[in-house]
C-alpha cells in the first residue's frame, strides 16, 4: 500500500507541474507608468490615457516654447521698427543741423569778410532753411524735438528776429558790433544744442545691438557741430587780425571737443579710424590744418587777412564735408544694421508663427492618430489573447493526449526538443494479456459492437491499474500490455505491482458482461515474465515508446500458452504470494521452462473490486469518437446497454483464468 501511495502521489505532482507550466504562459503581464495590466477595461484605459496624454507633453511643451519665441520676436520687430523710426527721423533732423550749419557758417561769411556776397544771397539761404524747418514740422512731433528746458519749436519762432539782429549789426560796421554779432550768433549753437541734446537722448534709450555704431553717428555729429562753431572764431580771427579772450576760449572749448568727439567716433568704428587714417597719408592738408590751428590758438594781433580768411574758410569746410561724408557712412551702416535686424525679427516671427500653428495644426491629428493605433493594438492584443489562450487550451489537450501516449519523462524531454535516447533496464516485470476466443467472438459481433466492448473493457483496466507503479505500453486489438519498473526504476518491487494489478483486473473481468450479450462472460489469459529489457521512443511520426529484449517474447509466449522461474524467484524474495507449479512447457524459441501458475495473494487484494465502477457501467458507454461518428441516435442504445448490464452484474455469473508466471 505504501508502495501504491508513493506512485500516485508522483503522478500528481507531474500532472500539477504540467499545469503549473501551462498556467504560467497564461499570467498575465503589467505595464505602463502605473503598472495596470492591459488586457483588463481599466487596464485599457490608463494605456489610452498615458498614449495620449506624454505624448502631448512635449507637443504642449513645444507650443509653449514657440508662444514665448513668438513674444520676444514680435518685441524684437517692434523695437527694431521703432529704432528705424527713429533713426529715419534723425536723418530727417541732421538734415535741419546741417542746414543751421550752413547758415551760420553763410552769416559769418557775409558779415566778417569783404566778399561779394549780397543781403539778396543770404536772403535765400534763410528762405531755404525755413522750408525746410516747415517740411519738418509736419513729419516730426514737438516732444521730438524738445529740450530740457525750452521747446525746439519755441526756440524756432524767435529765428527771423534773430536773423534781423545780426543783420542790422552788420550795418554799424564796427568791432564792437563784431563781437555782439559773435554773441547773437550763439543762438545757432543753442538751436544745434537742443537738437543734438534730444538725438543723444534717444539713442541712448536704444537698448539694441547696434549701439556702438549709434554712438559713433552721435559723436560724428557733435564733431560736425563743435568743428563748425570753431570756423567762425577762427573765420573771425583771419577777417579781424585778433580775437578777444572770450572769444578765443569759446574757440579752444570747441576745437577741443570737436577733437575729442573725433577720437571717441575713431574708437567706437573702425571704419572711420581706417578712412581718417587715409586722410593722414596727405601729410600736406593735415599739417596746414594743424598749422592753421596753432596760429589761432596764439592769437597774434595782425591785420586783416582777407586772403587767409578765404583759404581757411575753404579748408576748413572742405574738412567739415569729409567728416560729413563720414557721418554718412555711419548712417549708412546704421541703417543696414538695423535693417538687417528687422529682416532678422521678421524672419524669427514668421518661421516661430509658422511652427506655431503647424504644431497646432498637427496636435489634434497626432492625438487622433496615437488613439486609433491605440485602439488597433488593444484590439489586436484582445484577439491575440483569445488565439494565445486557445492556443494553450490547444496545447494542454495535446500534452494531455502526449501523456496518455509516452511516459512523463519521455514527455518532458520530448518537450525540450532532446533526443530521446534508448535506455537499458536490468529488471522490469512484463505483463501481457488478451481475451479467450476472441476471434470467434469477433466473426459473431459487428465491428461497432467490438469497439463497444473493447472500450469498456480496457475502460475498466484503465481505471485499476492507476493504482498501480505500472506503466501502460500499448493495446493491439484485445492484447493489452503493461510494464513496471520503467521508466522509473522501482527495484524489485516491479514483480509484485504487476502479479498484485494480474490478480486485480482477474477480479474486475469476473463482474465484466459483454455489453451486446450480456449473457456472456469474457476470460483472459495473462502471460507474466521479469527479467531486462531496452526501452526507447521509435519515430518521430505518431511516436511510440517501445520495449525490446528476450523479456517481452517470455511474457508473450506465457500469454499465448495461457496457463519460466525468473518472475517466482522475486515472489519468493517478495514475499506474500501464492503460486503453483504447472510444470515444464516447450515455449517456442525458448526451449523448456519450468512454469508457475500465480493464484492468490496472503490476505488478498487491497481493495474491493466493487470501489471503483467499471468503465462499462457507466451511463455513456460509447466511445467519444464512436458518438461523433454515429450521432446522437446512440443514446437510447447506451442507456438499453446499461440498463442489461445491471441486470446481468446481479446475476453474480463468473469466468476467469489462472495467471501464468515463469520461474
């Protein structure tokens, strides 16, 4: 018994493994940021959620990114738009300063030399600067053009007074109008000032990357303005032969500034420092200039020189129109700068508006396009799961069927794709058996009703030797073969678990009725022989796990004689067995052999043979396939078969035969 318990215990731990091993392929798996499974409707939507969702993250992070870009382009554009307004309107003021410039320059010409130059001359050059002061009003505002203290335009007003002021001094002809004509002449310097004054503001107010190149077109400015103030002191000491000292310190103030603005316009463009450069190469001008200066600067008392007046006067706005010439290129490359900035801003903003409402655009259709792939693979995962659970329910019918077909370890290995290799047992006990008078019975019974019989029959075997270390080979027509002590060796208890299962299935034929006569009893002959064998899978189509040795023929041949010692000499070891000498038998192939029959066991079977219901009182008698062959019409014939069996097992009619075992 504790032999029994120990095999079916083992059987129930293979079979649980192989469940375990199909259960595992069907656990199911968990993703995702919060680890749902995706096979559940939850599952399925927290995936939905997290593919739509962290993909828009970055898509609204790049929006994000982009409005911002947008922002600083649009203020980018609209301070370089407002910087060349106002740099437009600096054109359009210098334009003025340098007409202011030229009349003073015009008025002190008129009034300090002895030239030919009429009221009728100047007259019109005061007509061309108002018109071009009218042009002005309409184009700037007057807060443009305003000063600390005064405004530009109400400075304006008092020009033609002012004018006729200096003019009227001209009349007396005396030194002390010159010097009060010198004094009324500052007010085109106030003029100037207020102009440049409110230019210096707004640039500096330009928080842009071009300031150096604005401040180089101030300084070029303030240099033309202070060099224009000092050629009429210096036009005045040639014409007068000497200038008073208020004079002469207006005249180095303005000479000194112009220089030092120079310096500061050289330093902050290097275009100027290079032109200016080139104007040093002519030694000749620029030493006549510099001697010119320091003639002034020691303010020798002379006479008149008319000539010298006339040439410095020449010169000296021959240099102021190259410095003017500088400015001009200092506004020219203004101008480029700050048009290429606005080039530059309008291209930011266009390309940034372009990315903006193509990342808008594309968004939606992104999301929409993640959702259905989303949904694609849901729906192909679900389908995939139902393929992949009937593949496994596919699968556990196969081992299932691979079980009942070949041992579980050759299942095992068969499995694992291993080469099956044929081993060698040193002791197995073979069983063999088959039905007496069987062929009559066949020639007298349909082929159905023989598949009946047969079914339930070994139904019955089936379902007595699962109590056993037994290994069931194979079945041929009524032959029924059955091994032990393979292919999980056993020791010599392989003897006992065959004769203990002989006695046992003798038991259950006894109460066995032939289901189409149940008039009838069957009887076996059970041939039994120990002793080595090979035992191996053979093919690889429909395999099947075969013995080979001299040990299977002995069993055969004590089944086919129907009444030699190796099996006896391990009853004997074993112990508890009943057998009785049958004799000596000429055994085909094999010569004499002593034989034994195998009649009882000390203190019988086991169990009852009434505890297990045989296969064929069951109340669907048919074979599975049978009833898919046949159809549904086999039910009324079942339930007639078993409703004779029963009457036929009370009838208590018994047939049997004697094991044969060898010694």
């Amino acid at each position: 018994m504790e032999m029994k318990n120990c095999s079916n215990s083992d059987n129930l731990s293979s079979n649980q493994s192989f469940h375990s091993e199909d259960e595992s392929s069907l656990v199911s798996f968990r993703t995702g940021c919060l680890q749902m499974d995706p096979g559940t409707l939850k599952g399925k939507r927290c995936q939905m959620f997290q593919m739509i969702v962290l993909p828009f993250i970055p898509i609204a992070a790049l929006i994000i990114q982009n409005v911002f870009l947008l922002t600083g382009a649009t203020s980018a554009l609209r301070i370089s738009q407002e910087i060349n307004g106002q740099i437009r309107v600096t054109v359009q003021v210098d334009t003025l300063l340098t007409e202011l410039q030229f009349e003073r320059t015009d008025v002190a010409y008129f009034m300090f030399s002895n030239s030919n130059v009429t009221r009728l001359q100047i007259l019109d050059r005061f007509l061309k600067t108002d018109q071009l002061v009218t042009n002005l009003s309409t184009l700037v505002d007057d807060e443009v053009l305003s000063g600390k203290d005064i405004s530009f335009q109400t400075h304006l007003q008092a020009i033609n007074l002012q004018r006729h002021k200096i003019l009227n001094l001209t009349n007396l002809n005396t030194s002390q109008c010159d010097d009060d004509a010198l004094e009324e002449m500052i007010w085109y310097n106030q003029a100037n000032d207020l102009i440049l004054d409110q230019l210096s503001r707004t640039i500096r107010e330009t928080n842009t990357g071009l300031w150096k190149s604005l401040v180089a077109y101030k300084n070029m400015m303030k240099t033309i303005e202070n060099f224009s103030i000092s050629l009429v002191y210096g036009f005045y000491y040639y014409c007068r032969g000497h200038l008073s000292n208020r004079s002469l310190a207006r005249y180095v103030r303005y000479d000194s500034l112009a220089e030092e603005y120079l310096n500061t316009t050289m330093y902050f463009s290097s275009d100027v420092f290079q032109k200016y450069g080139k104007f040093h190469v002519n030694r000749e001008a620029f030493l006549h200039l510099k001697s010119r200066r320091n003639e002034i600067y020691a303010n020798i008392i002379m006479g008149p020189k008319f000539t010298d007046a006339e040439m410095y006067f020449q010169e000296m706005n021959e240099y102021i129109q190259l410095l003017r010439s500088y400015q001009g290129h200092l506004r020219d490359v203004v101008s480029s700068e700050i048009q290429a900035e606005i080039n530059s801003a309008t291209y930011q903003l266009g390309y940034t508006i372009a990315i903006v409402i193509i990342v808008t655009v594309l968004s939606p259709i992104i999301i929409v396009i993640v959702q259905n792939i989303t949904e694609a693979i849901h729906t192909y995962s679900t389908v995939l799961a139902k393929k992949s659970h009937a593949l496994n329910q596919e699968r556990r019918r196969s081992d299932r069927l691979l079980r009942q077909m070949l041992p579980m370890s050759v299942v095992k290995e068969l499995k694992q794709r291993r080469q099956v290799p044929a081993e060698s047992f040193q002791s197995v006990t073979i069983y063999f058996s088959d039905i007496v008078n069987f062929t009559r019975l066949s020639s007298t019974s349909s082929p159905m009703e023989i598949v009946i019989m047969l079914n339930s029959l070994y139904q019955l075997f089936d379902s007595r030797i699962e109590h056993y270390d037994v290994y069931k080979v194979e079945t041929i027509g009524d032959a029924y073969m059955v091994v032990s002590g393979l292919p999980k060796r056993n020791g010599i208890l392989h003897a006992g678990e065959i004769c203990t299962m002989a006695l046992d299935l003798i038991s259950g034929v006894k109460i066995f009725r032939i289901p189409h006569r149940p008039e009838e009893t069957l009887s076996i002959r059970i041939g039994i022989n120990t002793g080595p064998c090979v035992a191996g899978v053979i093919g690889t189509k429909m395999p099947r796990y075969c013995l080979f040795g001299d040990t299977i023929n002995t069993a055969s041949r004590m089944e086919s004689n129907g009444e030699p010692q190796d099996t006896k000499d391990v009853l004997d070891l074993i112990g508890g067995f009943f057998t009785e000498v049958r004799g000596t038998l000429e055994i085909k192939g094999k010569g004499t052999m002593t034989t034994y029959w195998l009649v009882g066991k000390e203190g019988g079977l086991p169990r009852s043979v009434e505890l297990c219901t045989p296969g064929y009182l069951k109340p669907i008698l048919t074979p599975e396939f049978v009833r898919e062959f046949l159809g549904d019409n086999m039910e009324d014939e079942d339930a007639q078969v078993f409703a004779t069996s029963k009457s036929s097992l009370k009838s208590g009619a018994v047939s049997s035969q004697k094991s044969s075992v060898t010694s």
